[in-house]
C-alpha cells in the first residue's frame, strides 16, 4: 500500500469509528471538502502534513494516533 491509500483508508476509518461523514470531518477541520474527498477518493498523490493535522485536529486525536496503525508501518517504498 502506498501512503495515498493509507491516508485515506485511515480517514475513512477514523469517521466511521466515530460516526461521522467525511463531509462532517471537513466542516470539523476546516479543510476543504474537495480536498477531503480528493483524499479519500485517491485523488490527491501529495497530502500535506498540515493538511493531516488540521484533519486530526477534527477527529480531536494527535498526528501520533493518526499514524499509530498497521497502514503505515507496512508502507511501500515510493521513489520515483
């Protein structure tokens, strides 16, 4: 899995956990909702970590928590 999918199906993760759409975690972050559907949909390669706090800020967890998963502990290596 390369970080892109990891991101997004950890958000996705994160807002089913918590019972939220991921339009609510962009009204909760003040991230865009294109950006935030971009993310899940795949469609954004380069997510910022700013743009990952702001959405950890929303879900109210730490970057920490965010990254404390299986998902990015087997990533892909990614050089291009």
């Amino acid at each position: 899995m390369n970080i892109s999918k990891a991101v997004a199906r950890r958000i996705l993760e994160l807002c089913k956990e918590r019972k939220i759409t991921v339009n609510k975690l962009s009204t909760l972050s003040a991230v865009t909702q294109s950006t935030v559907n971009d993310i899940v949909n795949n469609h954004a390669k380069n997510i910022g970590i700013v743009t990952i706090k702001k959405l950890c800020d929303g879900l109210e967890i730490s970057v920490c928590d965010f990254f404390d998963t299986d998902y990015f502990r087997n990533l892909e290596q990614e050089i291009y």
